[in-house]
C-alpha cells in the first residue's frame, strides 16, 4: 500500500471516530444536576409502625431518659405490649445505657382486666444484674414507665422472671406487687446528661 493511500485510511478511521464520538454525545441523555437522593432505611413492606416512649439510663448512669422509637404496630392491647418491649430490650441507641442486663428475652406478656400487666422476663435479668439499688431502679422503672407510657389500659405492672413472682431483680428494689408508672427517676432528654442525682423519694421503694 502506498503512503498517499495509508495517510487516505488513517483519515477516513479518524472520521469515523469523530462521527461515532457525536452520535453517542446526541444520543445519551442529560446528566441531571440534581444529587443522587441517599435512600433512608426502608421499613419492612407491610409492616405498619407506631412511635413508642421508650426508657433508657442517661450516660452517666444516674437517671432514665425517655426516648421516642419506632416500633411495628399491634392490633391488641397485649401484642402491642410485646412489641415495644422486644424493642425496649434491644441496645439503647447512642448515647444512651441498657438498663436491663444483655440476653435478657421476654418470655410472656399480658394483661388482666383491671389494667395489671405482668412481664415475665427470662432469668438473665437476674444472673448479669450488676447490681446495686440506683442501677436496679432504673430497671425495674425502665420497662414499668414503658409499658404504662404507651399502653392506656395499662395502670400498673409487675415483674415476672421464669414465670415466677420474685421479691427482688437485684436485692434491693421490691417487685412483688405490681407498680405504678414513677417519673421521679426520668430526666428530660433534650436537656443533655448533667442535672441533679435522682432524688431521696425513691428510698420508699426499696425492700426492707
């Protein structure tokens, strides 16, 4: 092949890339000047949520704070009830504390006609306590103002554990009659963690 007709080929591929080159420019869409929306934690499908109280220690550990989640939505009183504490035992969101000892399940839920609801809590509640009066009353008071915080029927709630009535979690607090929702342990959240230490009424509750 001589040059004049190598220069003649080159030529004619260097057009055809230009053409190629313009066509797919014509034939691509605009990019869009809007950001690429960052898609948020997709709820389950179907699954209809109400938005709980939920009661966790401060990060200092001297008062409980309540704290508002997401929780699947019931059509009773009583699965209700075990929804929000399924969620209520699960980790405490930052920077907040579980008050109630890791592996602890709930074993049953229900409610009497009188408004008394009784939590049957599995033994771990007891055996990884780490004890100590303030700590126990907190979570003796984490689950009782949940569960009258969210549930009207509910008046008062006992503490169950292995299906059986005991008279402390931890030795101190005295959880052999069903109790009523206490705030005198609750801070309020949106004013950080420093604040007084929870006051001396709490000594009533104590086991003598």
């Amino acid at each position: 092949m001589s040059r004049r007709a190598k220069v003649y080929l080159i030529a004619i591929v260097v057009a055809a890339a230009g053409v190629a080159w313009s066509l797919t420019r014509l034939l691509s869409p605009e990019p869009s000047s809007a950001p690429a929306s960052t898609p948020t934690a997709a709820l389950p499908v179907g699954t209809a949520h109400i938005t709980a109280t939920l009661y966790y220690a401060s990060s200092d550990g001297r008062a409980l704070v309540p704290v508002r989640r997401d929780v699947p939505a019931a059509t009773s009183v009583v699965d209700q009830g075990r929804q929000i504490l399924a969620v209520q035992l699960q980790d405490a969101p930052q920077p907040y504390v579980q008050v109630v000892p890791k592996g602890t399940k709930l074993r049953a839920f229900y409610v009497t006609e009188r408004g008394d609801a009784f939590v049957d809590l599995s033994g771990d509640v007891v055996s990884a306590h780490p004890g100590g009066s303030l700590t126990e009353l907190l979570t003796v008071y984490a689950i009782v103002n949940t569960v009258t915080s969210n549930l009207p029927a509910v008046q008062r709630v006992q503490l169950l554990v292995e299906g059986k009535e005991v008279d402390t979690i931890a030795g101190h607090v005295d959880v052999r009659r069903p109790l009523e929702r206490d705030t005198t342990l609750v801070r309020d959240g949106r004013g950080g963690d420093t604040g007084p230490p929870p006051p001396k009424t709490q000594d009533s509750k104590l086991k003598k």
